[in-house]
C-alpha cells in the first residue's frame, strides 16, 4: 500500500556512493559521521526476513553509535521518519503494530546488554546534606531544584517547595519551587519530564479557586492543583510579595471566577509528546497506585508479568539469584520506570525488585493500554513512540557506558 513512499537503494547507487566517498578524506568523513543524525530507518530485505536498523538513532535523533556496511549484496529500503510518523497518525492500527514491533526489538537489545549495574539517567536521590560553589550547606530538596533547573543563577535563593499536580484531574504530580525572582515547575511521569519556569516579573494575572492556582503571562499560563485552600492562598499571597512593586500594579488577581472553566497545555507539547490530558486519559481510575512498605517484594524473579511501573515515591532494589545468592544488581528511585522488557516481551521477570523504602508505584497493565486503544487510539499510540523514546536513550547510554569501559 505504502510502496510509493519508499526509496530503494540499488548496487549501481551503492558502488557510485562508495567511489565519492573514497575521493573524501577519511579523517573529515569519520568527523562527519560522528556528527551524523539518523533522520530514517532503514529495512534490510532479504530470502529469509525483514530487519530494521537504525531505529534507536532516528527514533531519539541523536548521532549513530556504530556504521553498519553490506558484507554481500543486499536490498534495501529507506524509511523517512517524518513518513513513518504521519502514517501512524492517521493509521492507528499500523502504528501499534509498528511501535509493538519496536518495542520488542528494544526490549530484546536492552534485555541482552550486560552492563545492567549502570543507571542511565537518573537524578541520584541521597539525603545527605551537600555543599554548592560557595561552600554552603544545602539541603537535598535544594540540590534536587539546582539540577533540574540549572539555567537558574546559583545566587537565586530557594524560599518555598510545594507539591502539586496538573490536568483536569491532577492526574501528572508534580512540585512547584518559588525563588525570589522565579516561579518553576517540574513533574515526571514513565520517562517523560514537563518543567517550565516564569519569570515572576512577567506575571500578569494570578488566579485561585479552591485549590486551583492559575499563573498567566503573555506568553505562558499553566493551571496547578494544591492540597489545600489555605495552600493556594499562602502561595498567591507570597507570589505577589515577591513582585517588583513597579509591576505589581499591573498584576490582576481573580477567584472564583470563569477563567477556570478552561484546561490549560503545556504551551511546548508537541505532537509526538503525550499532553497533561493525555496523561489524564491513560491515568484515569482504571490505573493502580500502590504503596508498598520497606522489603516488600514488587516484582518476583521468574514470575511472569507484563506490566509497566513508574516509581513516584521510594527507593527500588534490584536483586537476582545467581549461584543460590541473592545478588544486588542495581538500585532505582523516584522517576525510574520498571517492568518496560517484559511488558514487551512476555515472559519471566529476570530480576527481583524490592523495596528499599516505603515506595509507591503506578502501574500500568499490558491488556488496559490495548483496551484503551479502542477509545483513544491516538494517545496510546503516542504512549507507545513515548516508550520506545525512553528505551532508545536508555539502550544509547548504556551503550556508550560499556564501549567507554573498553
């Protein structure tokens, strides 16, 4: 159905490529492949089977980890990524299809990679107290607000930490930081973070109902959910203390009004990314949270699931038997995702997760995500692009962090 999109590359174009390239320099052509992003993916058709490379590099747009050449004759085919992911769009049963697909093959790449005691990407999560530039004791909370938002000047004072959530049901949680000069937010949900920051200066409406908080500039306005009036409150209150008495004037304050009726975005969403509503649609009651107490066992060595974890709160070990001892593998925290390879592959889990701490987890089940499919095609199949997104990095990383070893 598709033909007409693809792009064959014959022998006579490959021996042509390879004439030009032997005419190059070889020290500018190896700079140049390192700098090189994927932007398609490529199908190798031969008697037997299809196999896709390049997917990891074209799927996260970051440079190729390896060049791949033909050892015998072969027949390809090019797969422009823009292509692949308007199809999905307007195809949503080709696109589960072709994201379950790669999903597998991720899962089985990850699955095989040995370095399993390296943590890609992730904020290390210690309560010890800690010192900055200037030799001053910070707090872990701090030190947790300095590395997501690094942009801000290190001067910047931390005055207020306050947790919240967004979407029509507070479905994302999250956590709002008030400097003396900024308004920040940052949240993380399976892999994927939303964070933004006002400048308070710029504020020109602060809204409250109930424990609704809305903030608005010209450019910006982003609804938040508190615990508590009294929170909301204590927070507007402090926000229009903290606004240059020149431009205080021109700050509105607003409650109870009509303005609430309407949901407010993320402004930097994009098509490919999944939305606070979409997160509300995936994450409605149908999904479970969990707390577990410390040395509970989450998920069982050999025991079969296909569900997928996100840890909101706690710390995870990850244990294996080997040799008739229980060894620890590695460790991971609040942010981390668990269970992505068997919630592709099936199949025993091939490690223990336990509780370090009390934890608290999200799980999404396997069979839901498909039934879910039938009413919101669209935003699981942007589930779907999301999880291959955050295994593609993870496969990058620790990648890179074994071949950097050798």
């Amino acid at each position: 159905k598709y033909n007409n999109y693809y792009k064959p590359v014959n022998k006579e174009d490959d021996q042509n490529d390879n004439s030009n390239n032997n005419n190059n320099n070889n020290n500018n052509d190896n700079k140049e492949n390192e700098k090189n992003k994927s932007k398609e993916i490529v199908l190798k058709i031969t008697s037997q089977s299809r196999e896709t490379i390049g997917e990891i590099s074209a799927l996260c747009g970051v440079p190729t980890s390896a060049s791949v050449k033909a050892i015998e004759p072969s027949v390809i085919k090019k797969l422009q990524v823009p292509l692949i992911l308007n199809l999905v769009r307007v195809e949503p049963q080709l696109g589960l299809r072709f994201y379950t697909y790669i999903g597998v093959k991720m899962a089985s790449v990850f699955k095989g990679i040995t370095a399993v005691n390296i943590s890609p990407n992730k904020e290390k999560n210690n309560d010890n107290k800690d010192e900055n530039n200037d030799g001053k004791i910070i707090s872990p909370e701090e030190r947790r607000f300095r590395q997501r938002f690094f942009l801000i000047p290190r001067k910047e004072i931390l005055i207020k930490t306050i947790n919240c959530s967004i979407g029509k049901k507070g479905a994302v949680k999250g956590t709002l930081y008030v400097t003396q000069q900024y308004l920040c937010f940052y949240a993380s949900i399976f892999g994927q973070k939303m964070k933004d920051m006002f400048l308070l200066d710029t504020i020109s409406i602060i809204a409250t109902k109930g424990t609704n908080l809305i903030v608005k500039t010209k450019k910006k306005k982003h609804k938040f959910l508190l615990n508590s009036s009294e929170e909301c409150e204590t927070i507007r209150e402090l926000l229009v203390s903290l606004i240059p008495k020149e431009n205080n004037s021109n700050v509105t304050l607003v409650q109870n009004n009509q303005f609430f009726d309407h949901d407010f975005e993320f402004d930097n969403i994009s098509n490919n990314r999944l939305s606070p509503s979409d997160w509300q649609k995936l994450l409605d009651e149908n999904v479970t949270r969990i707390t577990y107490s410390k040395n509970d066992v989450i998920l069982k060595e050999g025991m079969s699931y296909r569900i997928l974890l996100h840890i909101d709160r706690g710390t995870c070990r990850i244990e294996k038997k080997i040799n008739n001892k229980v060894i620890l593998i590695n460790k991971s925290s609040e942010e981390d995702i668990l269970g992505e390879i068997n919630f592709f592959l099936g199949g025993p889990a091939t490690a223990s997760v336990v509780a370090d701490t009390e934890v608290e987890v999200i799980m999404i089940e396997y069979d839901y995500l498909r039934s879910l499919f039938r009413t919101y095609p669209d935003v699981v199949i942007r589930f779907y692009h999301h999880l291959a997104v955050v295994m593609a990095h993870r496969i990058a990383i620790s990648e890179a962090a074994i071949y950097s070893h050798r």
